[in-house]
C-alpha cells in the first residue's frame, strides 16, 4: 500500500486564531449568556428597506453589479458625503461599492502596502489591520492610545515616522474605544502629512453614530488629507442591516484607479438587488436619525447600570460602552469577560484583546446595540454584582 506523507502548510499568519468576537458569541450561545460582545444588532431592520430588496429581486435585478457598484448608490454615497462634509467625489471615478467595510480595508491595504512598509496603528485598534497589513509583507507599527480618555500622543507619531512610513490608519468613531477625533487631531494629522507621500486609510464606518451634539469630523473635509485617503464607509452599520455586508469606500481618482485593480480581482461585484434598495431607501429616509436612537440606548443601558460597581468610560460614538471593572475584580480581563458570561449571563470583550501586546486597563466593551429588553436584563444582572 502507498504510503502519502503528510501535506504541511506553513501560516502566513502564525499568531492568528479563532476572533475573540466568535469565541465570545459561541461562548454566549453555549451557556445562553445576553450577548453584548459582538457588535451586531439584535432588532430588526426596517421593513420597507426589506421590501425594497425584494422588489428589485422581483424586478429582475439578480446579475452581477458593476465593478464599481450600481450607479444611484455610486451617486447617493457622493451626494450624502458632499452634503455632511462639503467635499465632492466622482460618482463614476471615486467612489466603489464593497462587500462590507472588512473587504473595502483589505482592498486598500492590498493596493497601497508592499514589502517593507511600515504602517502606523492605533492600539486598542480593530483587529483586521494589522493582519492585512502583514499578508502584503508590511510591518505593523503601533502606538497606543492613552489610557484612559484613548487620546493620540502625536508627539510619538512624530518620532516614528521615517522614509519606510507609507501609511497611517485611523478610526473614528473609534472602535473599541468609542472615542471620536478632535479638530486638533486633523489639525495634527494634517501638519505631520503636509508634503509627504504618506497614505491615510480612515475607517469611518461609525459616521452616523456620535453622540451629544458632536458631529463626525472626516479626512474628506481638509483638501490636504482629503488627497491622500481613502475613506471606508458601511452601510450594515448605517442601517443595522451587518449581514447583507455592503460598504463602500471613496479615494481621489489616483488612488482608486489601484483600489479598483485590486477589487476586480478580491470580489469583483457586490449584491445588485441590495445596492439598489439601499440607493433608494437612502435618497427617502437618509441616515440623520441613527445617532439620536443610539444614544438613546447607550443612556438607557447606562441608567439600567446605576448602582452597580462599574465604572462607564465616556463614549462620544459608535455603539459600544466601555466598563472600567476594576473595583469589581483584580483578573485579568480575558478571564473576567468568561466569568461574566458563564456567570452572570452577559457577554462581552476584554479589551487587552485589542492591543498587539498585553495592556490590561480592567476594561471591558459592551455593545448597546440590542433591544431595551435585552439592555435592561444585562442592566440588572450587572448591577448586582
């Protein structure tokens, strides 16, 4: 008998695993814990957008889209942009429907970062950058917000900065933070590019969630950084719909003629019914509301908290809200986040899994996108301990 030796692959991501996002909801699921760990909404989407979608079905618009994405999405995505922040893209040069935000980031990362390049990240940072950035052969260079307002120390973005710095990645609304940029955070960004060849990819797919009056500060509004970026948009956010998976992104005809080399190839199109849908449920309903009903659940989850021994950080946007628990407990966060779930029924994420080396602040992320049923029992079972 033939004996076959064993095939070996070698990982092009060695210290990957599992998401804490799916082991967390798995873990959720397993002991019937409230899950308000992975940031996806548990109500419904409105039903009218739903019916738009199977309008177009029926209407026969089940072939493939075009690269770019379907024309009146390419156009609204320009028009909101130019009526939020006063800057213009072109529809058919600037702008480009993606299979969600996750896919838009890749496609960037792809076309912009070779061997060698150095991109800068901001830790605690969403955990797909550095992996995409590492499988085009870049180097990941960190630098850690501050603890614990989760302010950028520009200073040392300064220091880092060298002939091998191609990038610099920034989120706002922050996850996990919940934070937003400043002015003087553009006003910073913008002096530290200003006559350089450095990229900027700005994920701004929490746009429509800020909080208490703030309004979302964009990269597009300064002609300088406006340039040199590429903004990552998402409508699962916008409209609570996570699982449809459409996003977009917007860059200067320069850059997006690279994006697109890259997009042809990573998924070429994205769902037509869906697009089409979003482009007219958008034009009618717009996205002005979003923030205002966010808030309110981010205050109901927080008033259904009074009592407890939590310690709520500020969070200005997004739909996440940090809890300092360190007057609760001395664990680590990790195991505390499993104590909590097995426990007391209520799932969420330790935040030292954000950081590319152990940094644990005893903060915990809990998302408030869910029902007031579900805030209010997560409220409760909090409050207790």
């Amino acid at each position: 008998m033939q004996q076959h030796s064993q095939v070996h692959l070698s990982s092009k991501l060695p210290r990957s695993g599992t998401t804490i996002f799916s082991v967390m909801s798995q873990l959720a699921a397993d002991y019937g814990a409230l899950n308000l760990s992975q940031g996806f909404p548990d109500f419904a989407a409105d039903p009218w957008l739903i019916e738009l979608v199977l309008k177009y079905m029926r209407e026969g618009a089940n072939q493939y889209a075009p690269a770019s994405g379907m024309a009146p999405l390419r156009e609204l995505i320009a028009q909101l942009r130019k009526q939020a922040h006063g800057c213009f893209y072109s529809p058919e040069k600037e702008v480009n429907v993606t299979a969600g935000a996750t896919q838009a980031i890749a496609t960037v990362i792809s076309a912009s970062i070779r061997e060698g390049d150095e991109v800068i990240i901001f830790t605690p940072a969403y955990d797909c950058y550095a992996p995409y950035v590492e499988l085009n052969g870049g180097i990941p260079v960190y630098v850690q917000l501050e603890f614990p307002h989760y302010r950028i120390d520009w200073q040392q973005v300064k220091k880092l900065l060298n002939h091998r710095t191609r990038m610099i990645i920034i989120n706002t609304p922050h996850n996990p933070s919940a934070t937003v940029l400043s002015k003087e955070d553009l006003d910073q960004l913008e002096e530290i590019t200003s006559g350089s060849n450095l990229l900027i990819l700005s994920d701004e797919v929490y746009e429509h969630i800020v909080f208490d009056g703030a309004r979302h500060l964009s990269v597009c509004e300064r002609p300088e950084l406006f340039k040199r970026s590429f903004v990552v948009g998402s409508f699962g956010k916008t409209l609570h719909v996570t699982g449809w998976k459409v996003g977009y992104c917007l860059a200067p005809e320069i850059l997006m003629k690279e994006f697109r080399k890259i997009h042809q190839f990573m998924v070429f199109s994205v769902n037509t019914p869906v697009q089409l849908a979003l482009a007219e449920y958008l034009s009618q309903e717009g996205a002005t509301r979003i923030s205002g009903m966010y808030q309110e659940k981010r205050d109901f989850f927080l008033s259904s908290l009074q009592g407890s021994r939590f310690k709520p950080l500020t969070s200005m946007g997004s739909y996440f809200q940090l809890l300092d628990y360190s007057e609760l407990s001395d664990q680590p966060d990790v195991e505390y986040a499993w104590q909590l779930t097995i426990e007391q029924g209520v799932a969420a994420i330790p935040l030292s899994v954000f950081y590319n080396q152990p940094t644990d602040h005893k903060v915990l992320r809990f998302c408030f996108a869910k029902k007031e049923e579900t805030l209010h029992e997560a409220g409760l079972r909090l409050a207790k301990l």
